[in-house]
C-alpha cells in the first residue's frame, strides 16, 4: 500500500515567540505525529516565523502551501493546533484555506484530530474551532490593550520608541530624564516661546 504524502505548516505571530523558538518545538513534534499516523513526510516545512495569523495573504509560506494543496503535491498538512492555519476574524480566510485544501484532496491533521473537509461533520467541527481561535485572539488582543493602559497610568515602559529626553531603566522600569537631551527639548520650547519657529 502506498503511504499518503504529508507536509508540515509551521507558524507563530510574534517577534518574542520566535526569539522562544517556538517553531522548533512545532518542526520537532510534527515529523513525530506523521510516523505514527502512518504518512511519509515529503517537502521542506512552510514555515512562517514571526508573522500573525490575522490574514493569510501576508504569509508567504501559507500562499505557497495553498497553492501546491491545489496542485495536489501532498494528501495531508500536519499542524500543531488548527489556529496555526489562520486566526482571521474575517471567515473569508478560513474559507479559501478549506477551499484551497478541497480542491487538491488535503486532509488537515492535528496532534489530536484529522480532518477532510469533504466530510461535513469534520467541516463542521473545524469551523468551530476556526471561530473559536479567531474569539481567543481578540479576548487576547482586548487583554493586552488593557495591560497596556494600566502600565500607562502607572507611567511605565509599554514598548515603542522611547520619547526624546527620557531613557528606560530595565532595573527600575521607569523613564527618567536624559539630561543632554533634556536640555535640547528645553532650547526647543524656549525659542518656540520667543516666536522662533
């Protein structure tokens, strides 16, 4: 009996996830999950490293898996967890992914649970997990913004560029003043009030 063909889809969102090296963990469990399961994994992994799962259309690696989904290169992409795929809150994204995955017969297989979007009740649950993600991301999104607010009103570092006149002491998590340049906004605001512009 011949084996069928698997690919691995590797993707973490953030720029810290990557320095974590969170894609290793996903490239080293994955080949694991395709012995067991009985495929033979074929092809490089597509890896998108760093990049949000917000839309597939930034994801160069998801352009190329869908693409060669549709050309039929492989029977099956593995992935560590479903929102891996796509967190969009737009459903338009996780319908041209299932679209994209029908087209070449690819089946969608997690750790847990395989799934062929030919049959309906397999859809049906990927959809809801699909949702689900795309729910998590904004409870998280929500989450950050209010942690960055009230690191705000307690005037510490949010990240971004430090303002000008100030550094950042990582010891005491506080802004101070950095004189030189502090004496530069000064000249500033004096000329300014003298009418110079």
């Amino acid at each position: 009996m011949i084996k069928q063909r698997a690919v691995i889809y590797a993707r973490v969102s953030t720029e810290r996830q990557k320095e974590k090296q969170t894609i290793d963990s996903q490239l080293s469990t994955l080949p694991e999950i395709i012995k067991q399961r009985d495929y033979v994994h074929i092809l490089e992994p597509y890896v998108d490293d760093g990049i949000s799962g917000e839309t597939i259309e930034e994801r160069p690696a998801m352009t190329r898996l869908l693409e060669d989904a549709e050309r039929g290169l492989f029977d099956a992409v593995f992935v560590v967890d479903l929102d891996r795929l796509t967190r969009a809150r737009k459903s338009i994204d996780w319908e041209i992914i299932k679209d994209s995955f029908r087209k070449g017969k690819v089946k969608v297989v997690t750790p847990g649970t395989e799934y062929d979007f030919e049959d309906e009740d397999q859809e049906f649950m990927s959809d809801m997990f699909s949702r689900i993600a795309a729910y998590e991301k904004k409870k998280i999104l929500r989450r950050m913004v209010r942690g960055k607010k009230e690191k705000a009103k307690q005037g510490r570092f949010i990240g971004g560029k430090i303002l000008y006149g100030y550094t950042y002491r990582e010891d005491s998590k506080e802004y101070e003043i950095c004189e030189s340049e502090a004496r530069v906004v000064r000249n500033i605001f004096e000329l300014c009030n003298q009418g110079t512009s």
